[in-house]
C-alpha cells in the first residue's frame, strides 16, 4: 500500500528552455496535466526538502515525453538554470484514482515475485525499485542470488498484479533473470 507522506517523483527538469526562464520536464508520469495544468507544484533539490512553486503553463513537445513549463517567479535563463536536475513531485495522497487492473507504480514497490512452473509457485524475489525509460520496468532482487533483474512491467510477462495480498506473478521468457 502507498504510503500518504510519501512523495512521488513524476518529472525531472533536465535543461532550460530559451531565454525567458521556460524550463525543460522530463516526464516519469502519465498524467500529463501534471506538466500543463496551472497550479501549484514540489520541486526538489537532491538532499533538500520539495520547495513550493507554482506552474503557469507548460505545453508538451511534439513526439517526446518532454514538457517545457514556466514557473512563476523564474523569468531569465540564469535564474533557470539553477533549478537543472531538479526533480518534479505530487504527494503520495494526491494520486489520481485508477480503474481496475491499474496500478501507480509506486504500489509494486516490496512486492514479492512469484513464478509458476509446472503447477507450483514459486517466490523468487521482491521489488525493490521502478525504472522508467521509455518503459516501465521492475528493479526485482532475486532471493536465490541477491542479483537485481530488470522486468518490463507489460501483461504478457507480469499477467497477475494483486496488492491486497502482497505479491505479483510474472511470465519471464527464456534468459530474462539469467540477464
């Protein structure tokens, strides 16, 4: 279960955008309203507590997962770049509500991986972090080994997420946990 005074990272600001303090957001969320909707939102500095700022607007450039945004009280390209590797954050308790078999990745975190094989489970590890790229992937330790294994979170090789009871089944093709 998520935790409520937990934080979410849904952006990473990677560079400034012209000269008139418009910053560049990588998205890690997808909600994109988080990036184009004015209102208020938790910038972080690594090792610092989220700070307050409010977006103004935010547009998504075309074919990328980026987003140049302006935030109020940023309004040159120095003052812009001193918010470069920031990360971008929503509360925990401010997620969206999901339709069935949705999840926020947040939730697959220390869940145990089960597999199936030859009619009996198996559980084989925990998810111990997300990576999200182009796709979303699980960070799972391996119990047998201690050795860190990525899994594409996609229906034909996890078909079964179940967060009441704590675990998650996963379909790995040939040579995926051997990786």
């Amino acid at each position: 279960m998520i935790n409520t005074n937990e934080w979410l990272i849904v952006g990473l600001i990677t560079s400034c955008h012209g000269i008139n303090g418009q910053l560049k957001v990588k998205s890690l969320s997808d909600f994109e309203e988080r990036f184009l909707k004015p209102g208020i939102r938790w910038l972080q500095k690594e090792n610092e507590p989220p700070t307050e700022m409010e977006l103004i607007s935010g547009f998504k450039q075309p074919g990328k997962e980026t987003f140049i945004v302006k935030l109020q009280g940023i309004n040159t390209r120095n003052r812009a770049e001193q918010f470069k590797k920031f990360k971008v954050l929503v509360k925990t308790d401010k997620l969206p509500k999901l339709k069935k078999e949705q999840y926020h990745l947040l939730e697959l975190i220390n869940l145990d991986v089960k597999t199936l094989e030859n009619d009996e489970i198996k559980i084989i590890g925990k998810v111990i972090n997300l990576e999200n790229e182009k796709n979303n992937l699980l960070v799972v330790e391996l119990f047998k080994n201690q050795k860190k294994v990525l899994i594409p979170f996609v229906k034909e090789i996890v078909p079964l997420v179940d967060i009441k009871n704590n675990f998650l089944i996963i379909n790995p093709p040939n040579g995926l946990l051997e990786l």
